[in-house]
C-alpha cells in the first residue's frame, strides 16, 4: 500500500532507518512504526475537508435549483391592442374582415375574407369557391342562382407585430393568387368534393399561416380551439385577432374587452366569446391531436345563429 505523508516530527530513539524526508512516498513499513502521527495529521486536515464539504453541498444546491428555475413558466405574451375598422381603405392590405351573410333558406353565418393592397376582398363564398370580390358593406352576392344577402360587421389587423405584418403584405398576393386561379371550391356541408375544398376560415387561414401544403395551415402553437373540436372557426380566429386568449383570467379578458372598443356587435360577439373562455378555456392546437387525414368535405367553420 501506498500513501504520502508529511512528517512533522521524528523518532526521539535511534533507529537503522535512514531519516525520512519531509514528502516521501514509502511502503507501510515505516508507517506501522509511526502510527501516533496520524491523530495529529488527520487532525491538521480537519479544516481542508470541512471547506471541500461545504464546496460539495453548496454545489448540490445549485444544481438542485437550476430545474427549478428553468421549469418555472413565462407569462403570456399580451399583443398590442389590434386595430379595428369599419370598411375597406388605404394600407389595409391583409386585414381580416368580418361579415354575416344570410343563406335562402335564412340560415345565417360568419364569413371571413381579406384585405387586398386594391382594396377589393379575397374569400371564399359559398357555391362560388376561393375568388375576388368588390368590397361590399351590404348587399346581395348571387352564388350560381342562390342569393346570399351580405351584411359587413368590422375589420381587423391580423398581427400587432409590424415585422409581421410587412411579411404579410410582401407575400400577400403570392399567397392568393394560386388558389385564384385554381378556383378552388367552397366546402360544402355534407358535401363530397374530390380535391381541394376551402371554406371562408381555410382560406383565410392559409393565406396568414400557410403551411407547407394548402390543406393545413401552420397555426400558430397558441392558436385557440374554443369548441376543442378538430377543426378551427371565425371565433378561434376572432379570439387570436383580439389577443383574448392569452389571457388566463375573466378580469383581465374584461379589462381588455373594454379597451379594444369598436361596434357594438363587436363588444357583443366578444362578450359571448369571453363568457364561453370563462366555463371552458380554448384548447391550444400544441395539446389538440391532428386529424388523421383531410376531410373530403370540411364542416363549415363559421359560426351559425338563427334566422
């Protein structure tokens, strides 16, 4: 066995042994002959290891909190408060409008187009498919011999962030064009189509996220699902535009709600909006499981109200 000592005192007797030098390494010979050293060794090293303990623990506990502090969750986001307007105008382009059309059955829904930098209106319409359009605040758009009245509700910036929205507008008609011209169809209720289908929330989606192919957008990972169905409506999208899905109290969605102002139909929808968050919050497409495969026919993602 091996070990290095330092010898702070020698032998008072004689001895055949040479004398030993002050750092030596040696064999456990001598150190049988010189056992009443190592109290007052271990007792000189005492201090050294007490320090190394406490480097140890101290170590450990950093390390402990390191998780602790990485695992703790940042704050929500809160965008700038969006801007709201009331028709069609200069440096427009890409804003989300809003409008409800009445089938002639007197069904009623939500539909949603967008801002071209014309200011004309890119959607897609019932019976009509992906296409553009005069922007029209009230009226009647006659859909292959089906006449849908039209009535306009209000506009939205889509994104607070102008970094955003200068990508937005750079890209716009490169994003509209092709489904333009492929006149890609409406998606139908019930309906069976054999390619490609969009309904107004598909189109609109596509042109703000597009994904890598037109049948899925690339949501956003805070993107709410309010009904925590499979598929998104105008009210998920209504409720990203305004920014009040990121907030996690009724109080604050209140607070919010009163500072976007806007028309009353509005504060209406976004009251009912806010009630619903308040009994069940919207389930984020991060936690909700894709679809297996595209439908044939989509639902409609427009929010329905009786006629």
């Amino acid at each position: 066995m091996y070990a290095i000592s330092i010898v702070v005192a020698l032998d008072h007797h004689h001895s055949p042994d040479p004398p030993v030098p002050l750092l030596n390494f040696y064999c456990g010979s001598w150190l049988n002959r010189n056992m009443r050293f190592i109290p007052l060794l271990f007792f000189l090293l005492l201090p050294v290891m007490a320090e190394a303990a406490t480097d140890t623990k101290a170590g450990v506990s950093r390390t402990a909190k390191k998780p602790a502090a990485a695992a703790k969750a940042k704050p929500a986001v809160v965008p700038a408060l969006p801007s709201v307007v009331m028709s069609n105008g200069e440096h427009q382009a890409g804003y989300v409008h809003y409008w409800l059309i009445t089938a002639p059955d007197g069904e009623q829904e939500m539909q949603v187009g967008i801002e071209l930098p014309d200011q004309r209106i890119a959607w897609s319409f019932p019976g009509l498919g992906v296409h553009v359009a005069a922007f029209m605040a009230a009226g009647e758009v006659n859909a292959n011999g089906r006449v849908f009245q039209v009535q306009h509700l209000y506009g939205l910036r889509p994104f607070a962030n102008d970094t955003a929205m200068r990508t937005l507008r750079s890209k716009l008609m490169q994003r509209v064009t092709p489904l333009v011209r492929n006149r890609v169809p409406y998606c139908e209720l019930n309906g069976v189509t054999p390619g490609l289908c969009m309904s107004c929330m598909g189109f609109v989606s596509q042109v703000l996220f597009p994904g890598r192919t037109p049948e899925y957008a690339n949501f956003p990972r805070n993107f709410p699902r309010i009904a925590g169905e499979d598929y998104h409506t105008t009210e998920d999208l209504l409720l990203y535009l305004t920014g009040l899905h990121v907030l996690s109290t009724d109080a604050a969605r209140q607070k919010r709600l009163a500072a976007i102002g806007g028309p009353a139909v509005l504060q209406e929808e976004l009251t009912r909006l806010t009630a619903s968050l308040a009994e069940t919050p919207p389930v984020a497409v991060a936690a909700a499981k894709p679809p297996a495969k595209r439908r044939s026919a989509a639902p409609k993602s427009a929010i329905k109200r009786p006629g």
